[in-house]
C-alpha cells in the first residue's frame, strides 16, 4: 500500500531556478539547466547538443509528441485537456485545413478525431489497471519542475517528471510513456528493450539523480505508466514496470550516465562543441567459397 503524505513544497515565484516549481512547460525550456533529453543528444554527439537548441522544428512532423502530450494530460491533468487540444474536423494530418487550424491554433496541440477517439480509450484502459489508477489518482505534483546543482560537476540541472507521488519517506518519480507494443518493454534483449533501445534506462538514472539532490535523500526507484497504442482484441494494454538503482548500477547505465555529466562539463567549460561520429565496428563475414578481388 502506497503512503501519501510526503510534503514537498512549490515555490511560487521563479527567481533563479532552483527547487520545485508549477511553471509552464515553455518556461521550464526557456530556464537556466541541462535537462535529460538535451545530454543524451550530447552523449551520442557533442555538436548535435548544440544542434538541438538552434534547429528549426517542423511542427507539421510533430505527430508523436503530439499524441504524447495528450495523453499525458488527458491522464495526469484532466481538468486542462479540453482547453490544451483543438481537434480538427480534417481526417488527416497533410490535409491543408488541418495546417491551418495549426496555424491558427499556435498555443494548442490540434489532433484528429481519430486521435482524440483512441487518446480517450486509451485514458479508460488505463484506468481500468489498479496499479496504474492508483498511481494517477495518487497525492502528488503533476509535471512539476525541478532544479538542483550538481555537487560534483557546478552544473545546474533540470528534469519534469510526469509525477512525483507523495510518500512518507520517499517520493515516487512517475513517467507515462506511450508505446508501439508492451510487449517490448517485457522483452529481455536489449536491443527490443526501451530501456536500452530508447534510452529510458538512462532517463531514469538521471531523473533519480537530480531528484535525490532536490530531495536531499536517495531515491532508489523509478516507475514508467506504460499505455500502448496497439490495440489488442480491440483493448490497449497498460502495464507499470518499476526499476531499481541498483539495477542500473548493475546494467552500466548508472555510470554512463555519471560519466556524461562530467564529459558535458569539460566540453561546457572549454565551450567546445566540434565533433564528428564514427562508425560502429563492422563483422565482415565472408564466404570462402567464393574469391572476392578488388582491383
């Protein structure tokens, strides 16, 4: 049984960023720290760090993390989805009208009825989980921001969990994610698992990091409210999959994820970004039977 009553305060007016704090998701990208997304871009390359802070984003491509904000809200913060979303009468997203409520729709995520109809389905079958429900119907801060500054690198670092839930002792960092197939997410091959296919294992390292600063106790586990999009016999699967620290300490993604931190902090410091990627190492497996010449 869950404990409910972990007090953790909001402060009300952001003056430099640090602590716990209801803002809008637009001021929390605008703020001052490093958050999750931004140094798992840096981990794979240095410069495309830099890239995803100045390239133009194509809105009309955003179709999953539009899908994905709309769930989140329909299911953590009900009360806001009628006035966060537009839903266009267009069947299709290349339709023209469906840019132009886009266009005149700036501040709202514009859907398609079939969209909205399976958000809202999806927002049922996962209700229908007593794990899950008790977790959305939980005390707790939904997409709350969080600051804190690294001891070991001076960093100032930023995550927004979907929600945190309030306990006794500890609180409990919540993440909803949609997924293609739940079964994946049950796979035990790596390279099916998100964890390490999407990279949420390294999420949830660092989510448990800079929430152990801010909370000043060590927070040793992470929970992913999983909804998938594929229906199956006409029902969409949930689960709540839960891991441990200690796990990613055995899995290396712990560490890879301290080691990122520091390598951020030498490239910050030397305010150097150049970098180019190799390419992975290569098997070449050939057939004896058959004489390859290169001339």
């Amino acid at each position: 049984m869950l404990e409910l009553n972990f007090d953790s305060e909001l402060n009300p007016a952001p003056t430099e960023h640090l602590g716990l704090y209801d803002i809008p998701m637009s001021e929390y990208r605008e703020a001052k720290g490093l958050a999750n997304s931004e140094l798992q871009i840096f981990k794979d390359n240095p410069s495309s760090y830099i890239w995803s802070k100045t390239a133009p984003r194509d809105h009309r491509k955003a179709t999953s993390a539009d899908f994905g904000t709309s769930l989140h809200t329909s299911l953590l913060e009900p009360e806001l989805y009628e006035d966060s979303i537009i839903v266009s009468s267009t069947k299709g997203r290349e339709a023209a009208a469906f840019a132009k409520d886009q266009a005149q729709n700036p501040d709202k995520i514009v859907l398609t009825d079939s969209e909205a109809t399976q958000i809202e389905i999806m927002t049922e079958s996962a209700k229908c989980d007593p794990m899950f429900k008790r977790l959305i119907d939980a005390d707790g801060d939904c997409e709350v921001s969080i600051f804190a500054d690294d001891p070991d690198t001076g960093l100032r670092l930023k995550i927004r969990p979907d929600k945190v839930v309030k306990g006794k002792k500890l609180p409990l960092l919540c993440d909803v994610k949609s997924t293609a197939s739940i079964d994946e997410w049950r796979a035990d091959k790596p390279w099916l698992n998100p964890l390490f296919k999407i990279g949420y294992g390294f999420t949830a390292a660092y989510y448990m990091y800079v929430a152990s600063i801010h909370y000043q106790v060590e927070i040793t586990n992470y929970y992913f409210m999983v909804v998938s999009k594929s229906a199956v016999l006409g029902r969409y699967p949930v689960s709540v999959f839960v891991i441990t620290k200690d796990e990613l300490i055995d899995f290396g993604i712990w560490q890879e994820m301290l080691d990122t931190l520091s390598r951020f902090s030498e490239h910050k410091k030397n305010d150097d970004w150049l970098s180019f990627e190799k390419f992975p190492s290569f098997s070449i497996y050939q057939d004896d039977s058959v004489d390859v010449k290169f001339n």
